[in-house]
C-alpha cells in the first residue's frame, strides 16, 4: 500500500509582502488621521514616535521571517 505524500500549500511570499504593508499604511494613516482630527501640535510628537516603534517593528518582523 503506498504512503500518501503530504502536500505542503504556502501562500506566495508576495501575500505576505502586502499583508505587513497594508498594516503598516494602516498605522500610518490611523496615526496622522487621529493627530490632525484633535488639532493640537503636541500630538504630532506622540505620533513620530509611534510611527518610529512601527517602522522598526515592520523591519524587525519583516526580517525575521524572511530571513
């Protein structure tokens, strides 16, 4: 009787490519959206510096499975 061989379905790398950088956009734009929405100049500095910790995060994760 022979084995059945396990078929292994990845999706394509390009699907994950667009996954990450939808996110990333996502962030973005939630982050830019939320600091013009309450007008006030001291939000923008909350908002470089979670774009920063998204930035890296995106390349950190992005490496790692790549890699």
């Amino acid at each position: 009787m022979p084995l059945k061989k396990e078929v292994k379905i990845d999706a394509p790398q390009w699907f994950y490519y667009i996954s990450i950088s939808a996110a990333f956009l996502f962030t973005v734009y939630i982050s830019v959206y939320s600091a013009i929405h309450f007008e006030d100049i001291r939000y923008m500095n909350i908002v470089v510096v979670f774009l920063f910790i998204a930035l890296v995060s995106f390349f950190l994760i992005s490496a790692v499975y790549f890699h």
